[in-house]
C-alpha cells in the first residue's frame, strides 16, 4: 500500500517548528539580552521591562516544540518503512526528538518561572540560581539533539528516501551539537564569547537548516506522490 501521509506530516511540521522557532527566536524575544555571566541586577532589571516578549516568545516556542515531535514521529515513521519489519537507526530519530524536546521544554519552564517572578528589588541569588539553570538546560539540549540528528543521517544514508548530501549534513550537525554542548564544562552558551559557544549557535542554525531542508523535500515528494510502498509483513 502506497502512503505519503508520514511524508506530508514530518514535512508540514518540520515547516511549523521552522517558522515558529525563528518567530520566537528573532521577531518576538527582545534584542539585547544579557550575557549569561552578567550580573544578576541587570537580568533583573531585563527581564522587568521585557516580560510580556519574553512570555509570547516561550509559548510560541512551545509551539515549535510540538511540531518538534510531530516532525521527528512522522519522520521515524517514514523511515521505517524503508527499513522493513526491523527497525534500525530510525528508531534514533522519534528518542532524539522526544528527548530534545523535553530538555527544552525544562529549559523553557525556567525561563518562564524567570519571567513570571523576576523583577528589580528580587532576590538575585534566585536570578542568579535561574538564569544558570536554564543556560544549562539550553547547553545540554545539544546531547539529545545530536542523537535526532545523527539518527536522520545515518537512517538517509543506510535507506534512502532524502539525498545523500542531507544526510551528512544531519551527521555534521550532530558532530557540531556535541561539541557545541561541552560547552557546559566551560562558561556556558549563546550568552558567551568563547569557542564552543559559537559552535553551539552554529549547531543550532545547522539544525534549523536540515530540518528545513527535509521538510521542502518531504512535502514535495509527499505530494507529488512519490512515495515508497510499505514493505509486507513477514507471513
């Protein structure tokens, strides 16, 4: 039975946590962020007089994060079907979505406890205790991350169904998102001008670009009609 449905879906959802993550990471978030070891008086003084972006800015990414684990099932699943009764490297995808969302999702409900109940006059070690916590929940999410990436490279790389070049792609991010998250042994990330920091952000971008890149792929040939039968089950 010919089914592009795990197509259309990994590809329109790939296309909603695109659009939603870039939404909330430039159009809504307030430029001008601290530094992650800034003090805490000025993440205090920030996030009073820029709480309600900073609120929008976690649900919309809230939203990425659903169409996160809507991509990386439907994805997995289309591979899957590549694969045959067995699964094999798939299998890495739907674990690495689910667990790089909730990382995020933890350093999401971090920030959203920092924005709800910080203001000048707060207790700074409190600041302080939560804008470290959530730069690490950010930093460690590049663990997870690599293991949905490297799932989607090899599992394009062993079955097909996306070009080769994508999958090492998805291979090269996944290097970069392990080495961007030892940043977590050093000063932290994003927030900080050292070397892994830089490569964090580059994993980050390295990620938005493949998964973009598989979505428009994905939706053209998931509509188009050129999909892969399911294999039969074994008799």
């Amino acid at each position: 039975m010919r089914d592009a449905i795990p197509q259309r879906v990994a590809g329109i959802a790939g296309i909603i946590f695109i659009v939603a993550a870039a939404i909330a990471a430039f159009a809504i978030a307030p430029s001008g962020m601290p530094k992650v070891n800034a003090s805490p008086g000025r993440w205090a003084e920030f996030v009073g007089d820029h709480r309600s972006r900073l609120q929008v800015s976690n649900y919309v990414f809230g939203i990425s994060f659903v169409a996160l684990l809507f991509f990386s099932s439907a994805l997995s699943n289309f591979f899957a079907r590549r694969e045959g009764p067995l699964r094999g490297p798939s299998t890495l995808i739907v674990v690495g979505g689910a667990s790089t969302v909730a990382v995020a999702a933890l350093g999401g409900t971090l920030g959203a406890v920092l924005a709800y109940r910080t203001a000048p006059g707060s207790d700074l070690s409190v600041v302080r205790t939560l804008v470290d916590a959530q730069t690490l929940a950010f930093t460690v999410i590049g663990f997870p991350a690599a293991v949905l990436l490297a799932g989607g490279g090899i599992s394009t790389l062993r079955s097909g169904g996306l070009p080769r070049w994508l999958g090492w792609l998805a291979l090269l991010a996944a290097v970069l998102s392990l080495v961007g998250a030892s940043a977590q042994a050093a000063t932290g990330t994003f927030g900080n001008d050292d070397v892994f920091s830089a490569i964090g952000f580059i994993s980050f971008l390295a990620l938005l670009v493949w998964v973009a890149l598989s979505s428009i792929l994905l939706v053209n040939s998931g509509f188009r009609g050129d999909v892969t039968a399911a294999p039969a089950a074994p008799a």
